[in-house]
C-alpha cells in the first residue's frame, strides 16, 4: 500500500482506539489538532511493522463552556447588591435661608416635611426632586466661590432632569441669574446656585 493509499485508508476508518497493523515501506504523519482538542500522533514504522495512531482527547472539552456560564452566573449574583437609584445629592450651602430662596422661589422644588434636620448638628434642608432629593447642609464649602469654569458642564455638578428647557430659560432669565446653554447644541442648560454649586437641567422626553 502506498503512503496516500495509507492515509486515505486511516481518514475512513471508523475508529482509532486499537492499533492496527500492517506491513509498511514507509508512513508518517504530522501532529494534528482540532478546535474540539482531539490530538492525532503521528504513525511510525518499527521493524516493518506500521504502529497505527493513537487517539487522545481532553475531557475538559465537555464541560468548560458549563462550568464558565456557572462561574459567571455565580460572580454577578454574589456583586449585585441591589442598586436602585440616587437617594439625595448633598449641597453645601453659606446660608441656608438664601439657598432655600433660590431652590424654593426660583426654581420651584418643595421642602421634603417628612425629612426633619433638628436631629443633626447643623442646618440644613430637604428638598424634594422627583423621588429623589437635594440635601442642603450650612456647612463650610472647601470649594472656592471663585475661578471655577464658566460653564457648569466643566465642573462638578449635579443634573436634574426637566420636561421644558425653553420654560426655565424664562424663569432664569426673569430672575436674572446667568447660565450657559449646553456646548453639545442639546436642550439643557448649566447655571449655578448662590454658593456656585453647578447644575445642570436637561430635558427629557415623556
């Protein structure tokens, strides 16, 4: 049999588990793996005799893609504490009566009366914004009142969705506090409070 008869002959058979044997000139064959990692070795011939090749596979191959989709499924369950949203936001504030002035009377946000402050060591208030909130607190601000960025979207701030940009330009506007409009050209505006907290609105859809 010829060396291609002879490997032809090895492709078609059925299986590789015993070895065959067969007078031979000459027969050899390289190494061969597969993405299912079979491993082919190559055949030899010892004194006239073909030692046919033997076959070896990796038993892992039948539950690596299992055992990772556990491993995985385990990992997220044991880091997933339960995120639900941003409770409040704390703002410092110099005073609290001029805070209060611009997040009541400008910008409209209520008192949360639910939320008393006689229990800390400092004034403060909660103000409702969605169903979130804003905690104002009169504590020293380390934040210097001056050489921020102009624009708000620079600094950092805290973002307040709306359902009307164009409506709070016109409060702003009336009420003469300044503001920048976002650099994006999308609907949202950048202003700050009187302590120079930045916010931002933007609007959203329904």
């Amino acid at each position: 049999m010829s060396c291609c008869s002879a490997m032809t002959f090895l492709l078609k058979a059925p299986s590789f588990v015993s070895p065959l044997h067969q007078k031979l000139n000459y027969a050899s064959f390289s190494p061969i793996a597969t993405n299912m990692q079979f491993k082919f070795y190559h055949a030899s011939v010892r004194n006239g005799r073909w030692h046919g090749p033997s076959m070896a596979i990796d038993a892992q191959m039948t539950v690596e893609g299992d055992v990772l989709d556990k491993e995985s499924a385990s990992t997220n369950e044991e880091s997933d504490y339960g995120v639900v949203s941003i409770h409040h936001v704390g703002i410092l504030c110099e005073s609290l009566e001029k805070s209060l002035d611009f997040y009541q009377n400008v910008l409209g946000l209520k008192i949360n009366e639910a939320r008393p402050h006689d229990k800390l060591p400092y004034r403060g208030a909660w103000l409702w914004v969605g169903s979130e909130m804003i905690h104002l607190m009169e504590l020293p601000n380390p934040d210097p009142l001056t050489g921020r960025p102009q624009h708000g979207g620079r600094d950092r701030h805290t973002c307040i969705a709306i359902r009307d940009v164009s409506k709070l330009k016109t409060i702003l506007d009336k009420s003469g506090i300044p503001y920048t409009l976002s650099r994006s050209g999308r609907p949202a505006i950048f202003t700050r409070d009187p302590d120079a907290n930045a916010l931002e609105f933007t609007q959203v859809d329904d």
